[in-house]
C-alpha cells in the first residue's frame, strides 16, 4: 500500500488521516514519485557498497576516506561550534 493511493483510493479518501494542504501536496509529491519510480516506500532496501564492503555504519565510519574527513572537520571546528558547511 502507498500513502498517496490504496487498492481502491487515497488515504484522504479513505479517512485514514485528515485532509488538510500538507497532506494534499504530500500525496500529489507522492502521486509524481510513484509514476518515476514505482513504490515510493518499499520494503526491501539494497545496501550499497562504497566502501567495498556491505555498507553498514559501521563500515562507513571506518572508511579511510571518511575518517580523513571527519579528522579535517574535527581540527577546523572549535569546540561547541558547527562544522563548515563548505568544506
């Protein structure tokens, strides 16, 4: 089941939630996803695998290129502050 239709009609259509413009644009944004793509929430996510392995987060922060990051960031940002959004 999609959140933008069911079998036989909306969610708004269904009364499963209230009809309001955040909910209109969500399920015409769903509606436009849908047609791209087919299920806009499925079931089954494939893993990638950047860093050579199965991608898990554990992978990832391990990953020589992102603890290089990570360090820069680290160095370049005082303590308590936000890290640069451009570097």
């Amino acid at each position: 089941m999609s959140i933008a239709k069911t079998e036989s009609q909306t969610i708004i259509e269904a009364g499963i939630i209230e009809e309001n413009d955040q909910v209109e644009v969500r399920v015409e944004h769903l509606r436009q996803l849908e047609s791209l793509i087919g299920n806009a929430y499925p079931n089954k996510f494939e893993r990638s695998a950047v860093t050579g392995k199965e991608d898990t987060i554990s992978n990832i922060l391990a990953f020589e290129q992102v603890t290089e990051i990570v360090k820069e960031l680290r160095h370049n940002t005082p303590e308590g502050e936000k890290p640069d959004v451009k570097v």
